[in-house]
C-alpha cells in the first residue's frame, strides 16, 4: 500500500521580491511586470500589486537573501499548522531533501511529494 501526502507551496506572486533582489529596481520592474502578462487574468492585478510593492521595497533597501538555515527554519514552521503528529511528521518529510519537487513557482505552485511505502500482512 502506497500513502502519498501532498503540499501545495507558493503562489505565483510571492517570488517577485526575490526576482528583484539584486537588480536596479527599474529594470526588474519592467521585466517582472512583463512576467505578469502570462499569469491568468483573475491573477494579474495582484501581480502587479506585488511587482510594485517588490520595487519600493528595493528601492528602500529592504530585500535581502537570507542563509540556508533561515530557509530551513521557514520551511519547518510551515510544519506548524499541522495538529496532528502524523500529519507534521508527514510535512517535516516533505519538507526534507528525499522529497521529489515538480512544478513551479509561476505555473501556480510547487508540489511536494514524499511517499512511504507499507507492507501490508
């Protein structure tokens, strides 16, 4: 019996600031803005919002890259909504380097997948 538990991560807006990171704020501008023209319609206007708010924050100097460990720590804490012991033990796996990973950001979300495998007797 095969026991797959799936989690759905980011959404298409969400990366902007990190596309900006490192780029003069005019240019990522036009380029993440041009990148909004192939998110659907009911998407856009809110790409564009994030797009906007991602340049002032360049501007401003407030972007920064954090070091893996901080990316490890938001990865777990998303963990943290799971009551369940299962079901955050299952999120901690997914979250783990053994998770296959497909998808992508500005398709709508990566998934992660982790599968356990039982013999059943």
């Amino acid at each position: 019996m095969l026991s797959s538990r799936f989690s759905l991560l980011a959404s298409a807006t969400l990366p902007l600031a990190v596309l900006l990171y490192g780029v003069p704020a005019h240019a990522a501008t036009a380029n993440a803005a041009a990148s909004c023209a192939s998110v659907p319609a009911e998407s856009r206007a809110a790409c564009v919002r994030e797009v906007g708010a991602a340049a002032q924050a360049a501007r401003a100097g407030q972007l920064t890259s954090d070091d893996a460990a901080t990316y490890e720590r938001n990865a777990l804490a998303r963990c943290s909504v799971f009551k369940n012991p299962q079901d955050k033990s299952d999120c901690i796996k997914r979250m783990g380097p053994r998770a296959s990973l497909s998808g992508s950001v500005e398709g709508g979300g990566i998934l992660r997948q982790e599968t356990d495998t039982y013999i059943v007797k």
